[in-house]
C-alpha cells in the first residue's frame, strides 16, 4: 500500500468548537508520584471524558483542549456499520454550554498499531525511570519516515508510538466519512511537522490512550505499557 493512502485525522482549520472540561464533574486521577525523581511526577485520568461543547448544533466529531477526540454516536454506528478497524468507542459524556442539553458521545481511542517510530525519523528513546516508568523520546527529524508498512497491523485507525495523539486513518476513513457527510473532523496528509528546535515527547505510557488490556498486549514487550 502506498504512503499516500494513509491520512492524519485531525480537527478543522481555524476550529471554533473545542469542547472543555464540565468543572462540574469532578475528574478521579491516578497520581503518580516517583520515589526518586520529583520532576516524574504526573497523573493519569481514571474517569470518563465529561466535556463542555461551546457550539450549537455540535458537529459529529469533537475534539477537547488537551486534543481528546468524541465522536457522536450516530458516528460510532456508521463506523461499525462500515466495518472499520482498529478503534474503541470509550463511554464520555458531553453537553451543549448554553442550553446544557446532553449529547450522546463516545471517545475515540484509536487501538491499531503502526508500531514505534523507526529510528530513521530521529525519534530514540533517551531516559526511561525503572522507579515508576517515565519515558523521555528525542525530536522528531523526518516525519515522512514515519509509517514503516512491515510495523503497521492493517487497521484503519493506528497509532505511532511515541506520538499517540496522531490518529492515523486509512483511505477507507477519509471515504466513509465523506460519503456520509461526517462533521467536525479533517484529513490531512502533511505528518507532523518537524520539530527541530523541540525539546522531544514525554507521552506517559500505552495505557494512557488505549484500554488497558489493548495497551498491555501491545507494549508488553517493549515496556511501555
């Protein structure tokens, strides 16, 4: 397959409609506190996506401030319906800011695997805590050296690690969206933008972005689960 079948999904340019946290419902975090590093220090969300939708109609797809992505669930049954792969519809909750009437929604947590950057991209993993497992990558380089084919599970929606927060699609996203006239969400082709004067990634682990169960299975092995 080639590289130009493969897409970013991203939010729209110049997005009005970022959703925020409900400050009304209070967020359950897992702290994680290292016995030797107090710069390690960070928490894990434990509880369902509750957000604030500033926009009225809200589109199908929305994402948060800190880059979450919901899909309304007439998405997810389309998604299902076309068979696509390689994603969770994790239970969230949303209302609209004005009128607070609820929407029903689902985090899209994607679960395909495009495995880890190679080291072509610049991307190396420079600091890992045996303490409490914070990891620390380098810099991303080349970008268009990204998507390693003998890497990637065949799955629609996949991953990159360390960079989980690019959802990656197939062409069969970008069609079935399209064809069913899917709101609030964009497809790009441009990868990540090189970050040269960047400082690198500090993603957290696996599990921070996938069910547990997904993460263990697929960074068991390379301990970043």
């Amino acid at each position: 397959m080639n590289i130009t079948r493969f897409y970013l999904l991203r939010d729209p340019e110049e997005n009005q409609c970022i959703a925020d946290m409900d400050e009304a419902a209070p967020y359950n975090f897992e702290k994680i506190r290292c016995p030797i590093e107090r710069g390690h220090a960070r928490a894990r969300r434990n509880s369902p996506l509750n957000m604030v939708v500033p926009c009225d109609p809200a589109p199908d797809v929305i994402f948060t401030w800190m880059s979450e992505c919901l899909i309304q669930e007439p998405v997810r049954q389309i998604f299902d319906s076309e068979g696509l792969t390689g994603f969770s519809a994790l239970p969230a909750r949303a209302k609209i800011k004005k009128t607070g009437v609820s929407i029903p929604v689902h985090e899209l947590a994607v679960t395909g695997w495009g495995g880890m950057a190679p080291e072509a991209t610049g991307i190396r993993e420079v600091e890992r805590c045996h303490a409490c497992g914070h990891l620390v990558y380098s810099r991303l380089e080349a970008p268009e050296k990204l998507i390693d084919f003998h890497n990637w599970d065949g799955s629609d929606f996949f991953m990159i690690w360390p960079l989980p927060r690019f959802r990656f699609v197939t062409e069969r996203v970008v069609e079935v969206c399209e064809r069913h006239g899917v709101t609030g969400v964009a497809f790009s082709q441009n990868w990540p933008t090189s970050q040269r004067k960047g400082s690198g990634f500090t993603p957290g682990r696996l599990s921070h972005y996938m069910p547990r169960e997904r993460a263990q299975l697929l960074g068991g092995a390379l301990g970043i689960d």
